[in-house]
C-alpha cells in the first residue's frame, strides 16, 4: 500500500530492519536523522501483512510478534541495565499493526512512565549513527539465532 507509512518503511528503508521473516520485522524509531536527541530504545515490530487492527491477526502472526518481542525486551534489558520493556499497540495513526517496544530506563520518574516514557529528557538520546551502532547490538544479541529474510 503506497500511502501506509508502514509499508514504505519496509520497502524504502530495508537497511534499518534488524529482523524480518514471513509474519514480522523490527526496527528502532527515529525521530530525526539530523539530530542526537532519538531516544535510545524505542523499537517497532510490525506485522508485514497490511491489515489493521489486532482482531484481525493470525495465530501465527500473533505468535511471531510475540516471540520476536519477547527476545527484543530482553535484549533491550541487557543492553541497557533497564528497569523493564514497554509494549503497546496503539492502532490510531497508521492501519496497519505494529507494536511499541520501549525499554524503561532507570530513574524515570512517574509521570514519564508508560506511552510517555520517551519524553523524559535525561534519557539516554543519541543520532541516527548511534541507532544503526545500537540496531547492530540489538539484532546480535536478539536474533542471531533466527533466520532471517529479505
């Protein structure tokens, strides 16, 4: 689908998906190419299959993100020393399903907990070449033991 944000990411910008199989892919957000303040942890995993909505997932899509999540958070956990991984799926500004992983830096306070985690401006932050360094971590200690497609 030309105009989902989603879909151009995977064919626009394969070089910064760390994991992709049949059922899903993952890549870390970024805010801003041009600036160092992306905060560092802050993953997506979206389903390849267009569709919207949760209810609308396979069985075995549904087991893919979460075993590709489950793998994500811990590495996330390790890397960071983190105090624990976020997941939401939102659905309201982009049909077509895609999972917030977030790791939950320690010292965040309260009202930077959860959907606002990432604003929390003593976070760690970093530039796009910090993500793909980060991105490379990530994608050995997570999935180096999954085969991954094109």
């Amino acid at each position: 689908m030309e105009s989902c944000l989603i879909c151009r990411k995977h064919q626009e910008k394969p070089n910064e998906i760390i994991f992709r199989n049949e059922y899903v892919s993952v890549s870390h957000y970024i805010s801003d190419r041009e600036n160092n303040q992306n905060y560092l942890g802050y993953y997506f995993v979206d389903m390849i299959r267009h569709f919207d909505g949760i209810q609308n997932a396979t069985e075995i899509e549904l087991n893919a993100m979460m075993k590709v999540t489950r793998k994500l958070a811990q590495a996330l956990i390790d890397r960071f020393n983190g105090e624990r991984v976020y997941t939401f799926i939102l659905g309201d500004g982009v049909k077509h399903l895609h999972q917030h992983v977030i790791i939950k830096h320690i010292g965040v306070p309260i009202e930077y907990r959860a959907c606002r985690v990432d604003e929390w401006p003593e976070s760690p932050r970093g530039s796009y070449a910090d993500i793909l360094l980060l991105n490379n971590e990530i994608k050995y200690a997570a999935f180096s033991d999954l085969e991954y497609k094109t």
